[in-house]
C-alpha cells in the first residue's frame, strides 16, 4: 500500500506561526491513515520523494515560488476559503494544473469545479477517518 507523508510549507519568521495551526489537522489525517494500517509521516518543510506527499500550506508556498520540486502526485490539502473568491493568482493556478485538490470544506467545492481542474478536487473534512 502507498506510503504518505504529510508536509507543512512553512516560511521562518515568527510571522508563520500562525502556519502550526495545520499541524493538528495533520495528526488527524495521520492518525486516520495508520488506523487504516497506511504508513504516514509528518514533516515541516521536509518532501519524503519515496512517499506520496500531502501538502499543507501550499498556497503561500506556491506565491514565494517554493513548490518547483513537488514531485508528480503530490496532493494539496486545501485549508483556506476559495467560495466567492476571483480566480487564483498565477503561482497557484499553476499548482491547481498540475496536482489534485483535498478540500477541508464542501463551500469550496464549487469553486473548484468551477475552475475546471485537471484532477477531479475531493472534499475530506478535517478530523475523520475517510476510509
């Protein structure tokens, strides 16, 4: 079975702090994948490029031009509010082309089937076990 790795993008700087708050819902996810008998890890600024990787803060990442070397597969796991918002600047529209989006909110779901996405966006609310 594929192994994941749950990676939170996080800049330095006591700014980014506010970033720790993807660290619990990241255990969550965690916590749900090994109960699934799915080897898991967790890092912070740290890709496992032998894992599928999971990416956490990606946005702000992907406007600092941080995400070149994510490596085919990759999931983005979406914890902002799109819904009602204009079309994504071009850093992450690019992300959006190239990876699939795990949404923590089914409001945001329409967005992204508005944008028409490559891959199929799926909506996985933060503290549940999915499988």
């Amino acid at each position: 079975m594929q192994a994941y790795n749950l990676c939170l993008f996080k800049p330095g700087g006591p700014r980014w702090k506010i970033m720790d708050a993807h660290l619990e819902v990241m255990e969550s996810l965690r916590w749900a994948l090994e109960a699934c008998g799915i080897e898991c890890s967790v890092r912070v600024n740290d890709l496992d490029l032998k894992r599928r990787n999971i990416v956490f803060g990606w946005i702000v990442a992907a406007q600092i031009n941080q995400l070149a070397g994510l490596p085919d597969g990759s999931i983005l796991y979406n914890f902002e509010q799109f819904s009602g918002h204009p079309p994504p600047e071009p850093g992450v529209a690019q992300m959006l082309s190239r990876f699939q989006v795990w949404d923590y909110s089914a409001a945001n779901m329409a967005y992204w089937r508005a944008l028409r996405l490559p891959r199929e966006p799926s909506w996985l609310p933060s503290s549940r076990c999915w499988w």
